[in-house]
C-alpha cells in the first residue's frame, strides 16, 4: 500500500491510500478519483516528502521522533496541525460531526436493524447513528424509513 497527497483542479488536498502506484494512475485514468470537497475528477498527486525511517544509531530526540513515525495512521493524524479543518466546509462539517455525535447514540453495524425496530414501533425512538452496509441502507429508505447518508465515517466504538 502507498499513500498519495492529492489534489484537485481547484487546489483542494487530500490523502488516499492506493494498492500500488500504477493502481493510482489506472483508477486517475479511468476517472475514478474524485475530490473529496468539492467532487471533480480532475485530480493529480501532489508533491510529498518521502518517509524516511532513521537509521540504528538513534539519539534520543530521534527515537522520539521515531515513535512518532511508529504510532497509527490515525494516531498520526489527529496529532498532525493538517487534520484541524481548513477551511469554512470543514469546519461547519466539523461541528455537524460534534452535533451528531454528541446528540445522538452510536449503534454500530446494527444501525438498520435498530432503524427499522424504531420505525415499527418495537423500540423507543431515539436519535441514533452508525453504519449500515448500502443493500440495508436502500431497503430501508424503500420502506419508508426516514434514513440519511452521514458525510462522513463514525469514529468506531468498538474494535
């Protein structure tokens, strides 16, 4: 796997992970990437610095910044400046996240299921949200249960 910097014709940027560099370029050919603000597909990498790992003769100030290098990907980001929004659209999609979450009650993968008991009755309604996989996402919605898309990935509660 490989991670590109990318960025749009309208100078948005943002990262995606890609099996292989050619992978990129037949997905970029094909149209297939898209922006994640704005939705063109006109997108191209960015320019990146490499990650380079230090050698074996660490001081201490660079095994420091080696466990920084060693942390998740999502450890890495929430501790990076660039994961703060940019901009007034990541903001205000921000603070909808902080809304939703904090008014709402995540159920996971039994989103569907706890939708349609609420829907029919058998459970009290309550506000909830989490995810459902897009077959259970159209079969609710045909059935009238009042569902939306959220525009973007919860965090997960659980493992």
């Amino acid at each position: 796997m490989i991670k590109f910097t990318l960025k749009c014709e309208n100078g948005h940027q943002f990262d995606s992970w890609f099996q292989s560099a050619s992978a990129f370029e037949k997905l970029n050919s094909a149209g297939m990437l898209t922006c994640e603000t704005c939705g063109t597909t006109m997108v191209e990498k960015a320019i990146m610095a490499p990650a380079v790992r230090p050698g074996r003769n660490l001081t201490v100030r660079d095994r420091a910044a080696q466990d920084q290098t060693e942390r998740t990907p999502v450890e890495r980001d929430r501790a990076h400046p660039l994961s703060q929004p940019q901009n007034d659209a990541e903001k205000a999609l921000a603070a909808m996240r902080r809304e939703i979450e904090e008014k709402s009650e995540y159920v996971g993968g039994g989103f569907a299921s706890e939708a349609r008991d609420m829907h029919e009755g058998l459970v009290p309604a309550r506000p909830i949200h989490g995810e459902a996989k897009p077959d259970e996402a159209r079969k609710l919605i045909e059935d009238g249960v009042p569902v939306a898309p959220l525009p973007f990935i919860p965090n997960r509660k659980a493992n």
